[in-house]
C-alpha cells in the first residue's frame, strides 16, 4: 500500500452519533469549548472562522486549539511523542503554490508526531518523510503520510488527519525515514537508518471534546500565540542568537524597508528571521574547513520556530564586485541547529551580502501561517 494513501476498514459510529447529538442539541455544553465557541454540527472541524483581512505575514488565528499527549518514547537516538487535536484544515506547499487541505467527514483526530534528538535535545525536520500507521487488533485502520508543519500552538511537527474505527485501543507506528541532508559534528554519523517507533493509545471521544479551543481578541492581527510546552517535548525553536558561534553578521525581519545589520537595518524576507554568522575557519573544532563559514539560522518571528526545507542561496559584493555566489546547503548540526550554510573566502567589513530564497519553505502550516513565508523578496546586510 502507498504510503499517502488513505486506508479504512470501519466506520466510525462514535463520530456520527457526537455530530448528531450536535444537530439535536444545537450546542455542546460540556468542557471541550466547541459548545462555548458556539461551533454546531461539524463546523468545529470542517471550516471554523478564518480571520478577516489575514496579512502577507504571521498573524493571530481566529480560532487555537490545544493538544492532548497520547504517550512518548525513543528509538535510536529519536525522541518520539504522539500528540492529539481536533481534525483541523491546514495548507500544503508545493513551490510557491499553497493547497488547502480540508477535513474529511471520516476524520477522528488530528494525529502529530514531534521527533528530536534524544542527546541534544533538537528537534528533527526531516524532509525523508515520516508516514503514521494505525493499527487495531483487527489490523491496518489508516495510514497517512505526516506532513511537516507548523502551529502556532504546536510548533513544528509532522501530522495529518486520520480516521479511526470508532473508540477503542490502538497502536501507532511512527515510520521515520533516514536523514538525507547533511550533518556535521555529533550529527555526522547520526540518523542515517530509517527507524518505527510504536506508541499505544486509546481514543475517546471525551478526551478529544476536552482539548481547548479559544478565540484570541486580536484575531488576525501580526503576531503570534505562544506554543504549548507539552512533558519536556521541544516545539522546534532555533537557537537563540547569543548562544550561537562565529561572528553575528546581521538580521534580517520582514514589515520594514531595509535589511538589519548587526548594527541596524532591516529587509523584507516573507516575514522570515534570517540570523546570519560568519564561523572563523579552525573553530567550532574545524568541522566546518579551512575558509570562514557562513549561515544562516531562519525562523518564524514571535515564536522562534525553525524554518525547514528552504532553498537559500548567498551573494557576496566588495566595493560593487561579486566576489562570491553560493548555494546555502541544509544542514543539521548539533552547535548550529537546522540551519543554511556554505564556505566562503571571507567577509569584511563593508562587504554587502544579499540571501536569496529559491525555494520557500517548504512545510504544511495550520492558521497564522498560511500566508506567511511565501514571497521571500532578497535580503541584504551590510557587514560593519
């Protein structure tokens, strides 16, 4: 069976007789908030309010949902936790092209995975795929490919809808492919094999209804709700600059006209950060060669979460003169986290360095993200 196929072997009694227990009540007034949201039939699932006159940015939903922990555990050195919410739209990317992916009648939960290394602590944006399987006694319930995504509330995971056989007791396997990209220090000879990490669950129908739902007052203005930080599960933040090695070149933060330097402008950047450094060559333990390394670190704003499976490419000028063109290569490493980089002659003061986004990236976003990080107009620092 392909992996992003879509298998079922029931149905899902428990589903249809809460929707209609929706239709003869009007609302739900148990904990669960859909009934205090004023959410009818399947309306709390199939399309709940968009904010109005969304931006070109990150901005506030209109509608946040919680999550719940169906448990956690390792294989390897993967950390591994399977988390729960309502089954709920999100958008997929391909290129610069979004689609949205709306809830299917058949859909039970929203299932997401988050993986980290188990030593450092990081979370894993993988681009070789992570497919989540469920199973019943009976066998094979569904099987869906995990998108990687991003949420506001749920940071940076893998997850997908998937319908169940009603509840009951289940297994997931989470099926994680080998990383492809490349890796440096510690992470050289890390997850080069594909790994299944099994994780037992119940569904309940109650326990679902009781994962909170909220509606921000500033609904669709720029910003962001803070995540939720689940039993020491990471949610995917980048580094903070201050702990990152090499000399911090500049920053870059989309709304303003200009780049920011270390010293001061900002540019345009699809309402990416783009935290820039220049590693002297022989340290970091030489992992990176002989000439300067340059990086970039990208991530959202408000929330700090990792931006993944990019295409970045550098340029670098001296006095109008291109001294060097570059393509910056996706990169895992335990020190700099998922970040861009390349070797490059040096850098000075002066020097204009322009990044360029040829591919944006490309992960699912849930709401407050799905017009963000799409026009990624070219950003300049000038070194000083």
């Amino acid at each position: 069976m392909d992996s992003g196929s879509r298998s079922r072997s029931g149905h899902s009694p428990t589903r249809r007789a809460f929707l209609g227990s929706l239709a003869a009540g009007g609302l739900l007034s148990t904990a669960g908030c859909l009934g205090a949201l004023g959410f009818q039939r399947e309306s709390a699932w199939r399309d709940p309010p968009l904010a109005e006159d969304r931006p070109d940015a990150v901005y506030v939903p209109a509608v946040t949902e919680g999550m719940g922990m169906y448990g956690r555990t390792t294989v390897d050195r993967y950390g591994v936790a399977l988390t729960y919410s309502y089954p709920h739209r999100f958008w997929t990317l391909s290129g610069t092209e979004t689609s949205k992916t709306v809830v299917e009648p058949d859909d039970d939960v929203h299932l997401m995975a988050s993986l980290w290394d188990t030593e450092t602590g990081q979370v894993l944006p993988l681009d070789s795929g992570v497919t989540i399987e469920i199973r019943d006694d009976s066998g094979l319930v569904s099987q869906e490919v995990a998108y990687p995504m991003l949420s506001q509330k749920m940071g940076m995971h893998y997850g997908a809808n998937y319908a169940l056989d009603g509840e009951g007791d289940y297994e997931a396997r989470v099926q994680i492919g080998g990383v492809s990209l490349r890796r440096t220090g510690g992470f050289a000879d890390a997850f080069e094999s594909a790994a299944t990490a099994t994780i037992p669950f119940t569904f309940d129908t109650a326990e679902l209804h009781d994962v909170s739902l909220s509606e921000p007052e500033n609904a669709g203005e720029r910003g962001a709700i803070p995540p939720m930080e689940m039993d020491g599960v990471p949610v995917g933040r980048a580094p903070e600059v201050e702990s990152l090695p090499g000399r911090h070149l500049g920053s870059t933060r989309s709304g303003d006209s200009e780049a920011q330097s270390a010293s001061g402008s900002r540019a345009q950047s699809g309402d990416a950060v783009f935290e820039v450094f220049a590693v002297d060559p022989g340290s970091a333990d030489g992992r990176f060669g002989s000439e300067p390394y340059l990086f970039v670190s990208a991530r959202t704003p408000h929330n700090r979460f990792v931006l993944p499976m990019m295409g970045l490419e550098a340029t670098l000028r001296r006095d109008g003169e291109v001294l060097a063109e570059t393509r910056l290569q996706r990169t895992l490493d335990p020190e700099l986290g998922y970040h861009y980089g390349a070797s490059v002659d040096g850098v000075r003061d002066g020097d204009e360095l322009t990044i360029a986004t040829t591919v944006p990236p490309q992960v699912a976003r849930h709401d407050g993200y799905e017009t963000a990080f799409l026009k990624m107009d070219d950003v300049s620092i000038r070194v000083s």
